[in-house]
C-alpha cells in the first residue's frame, strides 16, 4: 500500500512539474520523440551492418536521454537543454556526413526544435554552424542545385521556427504573468502561491530545510473602504505590499492570499529568527502604512512547517493562529506552534 501511495504521489509530482515548467515539458517531450523515432533506425543500420552509422544513433539516443534526465533530477532546464541541442545538431550533422544525401532530413528537425531548448542567440550559432558544417560536404550533394536548396530550406525553416518560438515565449510569458501576479499591488498571487508552498514542503523533505508561513490580515479595513472609499483602501493595499517587500529578504516569498489577506513564506528560519522578523514587520507597518484617519496595524498568525506535514495543514495552521490574533484583540502575532 505505500509502495503504491508513493508512486502515486511521484507520479502526480511529475505531472505537475510538467505543467508548470514549458521548457521541461518541451525537453521531455522532444526526448521520447527522439528515442521513439531514432531507436528503430538504429537498429535497422546494425541490421544492415552499418555498424558506424548505429553507433552514431546510439550515442545521440545516450545524449538525449542524459540532457533529459539531467534537467529531471536537477530543474536546471536551461543547461540540459543547451546539451540537448548541442548534441542533436551535432549529431544531425555526423549522421548527414555518413549517410549522405539521405541524412540531411534529420537536420530539419533539428534546426527548429533548437529554438525550444535554448534561447534564440545560441540557437541561431547552433543552426548556422550546422548548416555550414554540412555546405562543405561537397561529396553530400548530387549538384549545386541541390546543395543551395537544401541551404534555401533550411534558412526558411530556422526563420519560421525563430519567429513562432519568440511569438510563443511572449505570449507564454504575458499569460504567465497574469496568471501568477495580482493586478493591483504586483506581488504573486494564491495560484503562484500554491505552487511555491508545494515546492517549499518537496524541499523541506529532500533537504530538511526549515520553512515559516506567516499569514496576515488588515486590522479593520472595511471600516476604511466605508469611511473613505475603495480607492484609499486601494492604496492601502498596495503601500502594505510594498513595504512588505522591502523590508523583506530576497529569498521571501510574498502573496497575496485575497481581500487584506497575505501571505509571506520565509525559507531558512528558526524559532528566534521568525519571531525577530515578525516583530520588525509589525514596527514597520505600523510606521509606514497610513490612511487618511490614521495608522493601520495587521494581525499575524505564523506556522512552522512541520515534517511529512501536507501543504493544506500547514497553510490551516497559520491560518487558525491570525484567527486568534484577530479575535484575541488584533494588532498581534500568533504562533500555532
């Protein structure tokens, strides 16, 4: 049962990394393609007894697969896909060398699935050198006509997947941003939240780093929005935002949970390190956010996440301790632990 448990949860790890990180699921994607559609050419070639063009497959199969696995088991998919196109131009290149005329098709592919992998400097270096790697192979082509039209292809090839892969990347990036950031005070919001939590409690239990989740609430806003309008109340909310920011470390993370609500997760603290922080951020609100009757104070409940503990029990932790500071007299902090 926990065997099954455990793949289950691995399983639902890696659908979620997929679908939250494009380049990784590019990688994969363009990974199994390579080892689906290459493995049986390289068999077929040992079949043939084309030992050395086998090989050539072979050792672009391997260096798919390390690229891949790389970018799996580390996240860095900025280096494993710079390998991974690396690699398949260069294997496109010896496998045009050895097989000739027929060879240069696998090159195509190549020139387009670059513009994925890495970004579009090295990728234009990437498909250039390629191309010309292959003009100089006079031996490769039946005649001059054929040479420069397979130099005219795959000009027109790297410029279409050039276009599409920087149109795709805006967009992706434009979307993203919307999706992931709140529109009035600029901070992240609950849905890039939730991402960072899960990625918190997967680090906490690789690396045993300790993780504090603060949750705070306005003290009586609504009384603001009613006595002075929504616009102030606006403002408010966006001067929180930014003093929260500067007065917090790089390596913090603040959201906005909804309403007056926050939420900031501070990596790397202990019990003594939390409480000073908290402190400093009840002084600094207290000083630096005003409205036009007055000072605004916050409440705060904070947790500690603890080991094997889920993501939803962390976050109902903290949010039962700003409960208690609310009704237990506000401008206070709560600790659940």
């Amino acid at each position: 049962m926990f065997f099954f448990n455990f793949v289950d949860r691995v399983v639902e790890r890696m659908l979620y990394r997929l679908k939250t990180d494009f380049r990784l699921s590019i990688i994969t994607m363009l990974g199994m393609s390579a080892i689906l559609g290459i493995t049986p050419f390289a068999v077929l070639r040992f079949m043939q007894g084309n030992s050395l063009a086998g090989i050539v497959d072979l050792s672009i199969l391997a260096c798919v697969t390390a690229g891949m696995s790389y970018s799996w088991l580390t996240g860095d998919t900025r280096r494993g896909g710079m390998f991974m196109a690396i690699m398949i131009c260069s294997g496109a290149v010896v496998v045009g060398m050895i097989a000739g005329e027929p060879g240069l098709f696998w090159l195509y592919p190549c020139l387009v699935t670059t513009f994925f992998l890495t970004n579009p400097r090295l990728a234009i270096v990437l498909n250039a050198g390629a191309v010309v790697a292959l003009l100089v192979q006079s031996g490769i082509y039946s005649s001059e006509v054929q040479k420069w039209t397979f130099v005219a292809t795959s000009l027109v090839v790297s410029s279409c997947a050039f276009v599409f892969a920087h149109r795709n990347d805006e967009q992706r990036r434009r979307l993203e941003q919307m999706a992931t950031v709140d529109p009035l005070t600029g901070v992240k919001n609950r849905r890039s939240m939730d991402e960072e939590l899960q990625n918190a409690m997967v680090d906490a239990e690789r690396t045993g780093a300790s993780y504090s989740l603060v949750v705070l609430d306005l003290d009586h806003f609504k009384k603001i929005n009613d006595n002075y309008g929504h616009s102030v109340g606006d403002d408010v909310l966006v001067d929180l935002a930014a003093v929260l920011e500067q007065h917090t470390r790089r390596a913090d993370r603040l959201f906005r949970f909804g309403g007056e609500e926050f939420v900031l997760l501070l990596p790397g603290v202990d019990d003594v390190g939390q409480k000073r922080v908290l402190a400093h951020l009840q002084q600094i609100i207290r000083k630096y956010v005003r409205h036009p009757g007055g000072r605004v104070t916050a409440s705060f409940g904070v947790a500690m996440l603890q080991h094997g503990e889920s993501v939803e029990s962390w976050l109902e932790r903290a949010d039962s301790a700003l409960y208690q500071a609310k009704t237990g007299g506000r401008d206070r902090v709560v600790y659940a632990d």
